[in-house]
C-alpha cells in the first residue's frame, strides 16, 4: 500500500498544525475575553486601580526601606527582569 505524498504530509505535520489550530483559538478566544472586560468601564477602573496601588505599595516598601536592605531590593529587582545575574554579585 503506497501512500500519497499528500498524505504523507498529512501525517507528518497534521498533528503539530492542529496543536497550533488549538493554541490559536485558545488565544483569541481570551482576547476576546480580555477585550469584553476592558470595555467594561467598572472593570477597567477596577484594574487600574490595583495596578496603582501596587505600585504605590512598592514604592512605600522601597521608600521606607533601611539602607542596607534598599540595595539588596534593587538587586533583586535587577536581577528578576534580566538586568544582572547572580554570578555577577
């Protein structure tokens, strides 16, 4: 039995474009999720206020911060976003 080169195909790369397939609808199915909820004014206000007040949250504890541990909190945010490694230390 000699399959087709279609075939073939098929059953090479079928399955990894229909995982992709999977991984696309999931995603605008949350965009479109995500998209509801921003144009709900209650719930955009809602965000944006707990985005403030974290940030307002961690500028108190870096404001108060003794001074030796207000270098060791910069260090750690350097090194969480990418800016320094540990081996650098």
């Amino acid at each position: 039995m000699k399959k087709s080169f279609s075939e073939w195909i098929e059953f090479l790369y079928g399955p990894f474009f229909k995982v992709i397939g999977f991984f696309y609808r999931v995603y605008t199915a949350n965009r479109a999720r995500a998209e509801s909820l921003k144009a709900n004014e209650l719930v955009s206000s809602f965000i944006k206020f707990i985005t403030v007040a974290i940030m307002l949250g961690w500028f108190l504890v870096w404001y108060f911060a003794p001074e030796e541990s207000e270098t060791s909190l910069i260090d750690a945010v350097k090194q969480s976003i990418g800016l320094d490694s540990p081996s650098d230390q």
